[in-house]
C-alpha cells in the first residue's frame, strides 16, 4: 500500500523533466517515473522514494533507454543511485520553490 508521503513525492517526481533529456540539454515532459533496479533484488521493486523521472524515449524505447540497454543508459547518464539522489535533491528545489513562490 503506498502512503500519502510516497504518493506526494511520486507526484513531485513527475513534475520533474526527464533527468537523461536535462543532461543533454533538454527540457521534456511528460515523465514516466522509474523504479531504479540498482540494489533491489530479483522480482523486487524499489522504495517509492528510490525513482527518478524519465520521458518514454529514455524509460523504455530508445536506444539508451535504462530497461533497453541498462549499461548504455548508465555510461551516459551515470548509476540510478547517483540519479536518485540528484532527482531528491530537485524535489527538494522544486519544493522550496512552492514555498518561496
């Protein structure tokens, strides 16, 4: 069952451009939000909080999609963990921002 909690920061996580689009430069949504498989078992699905945004191309179609070609994905976009704490740290923004604004 998923908490409030995990469904704000799952929805804060979608507001968030596509992590692998903003390293290149761009600006993309709509996100689909993934639950990284670094460090999770067999048949296990990571914490809510373990997720990072991604748009279709880079979740699950293209090339250097992470559920393609995992080790293409991380060469280029660095390990989900580091993704993970990057897309914390810009809930985190995107939350200031909110109370600020």
């Amino acid at each position: 069952m998923t908490t409030e909690a995990e469904k704000k920061y799952l929805e804060q996580v979608a507001q968030l451009p596509c992590i692998a689009c903003a390293k290149k430069g761009f600006n993309t949504t709509p996100v689909e939000v993934h639950h990284i498989r670094e460090g999770v078992g067999m048949a296990q699905r990571a914490s809510h909080f373990d997720t990072i945004p991604l748009c279709p191309f880079h979740h699950r179609h293209g090339a250097e999609a992470v559920h393609v070609s995992p080790e293409t994905f991380k060469d280029l976009f660095g390990s989900e963990e580091d993704l993970v704490e990057e897309t914390r740290q810009n809930v985190n923004i995107l939350r200031l921002c909110r109370v600020g604004g």
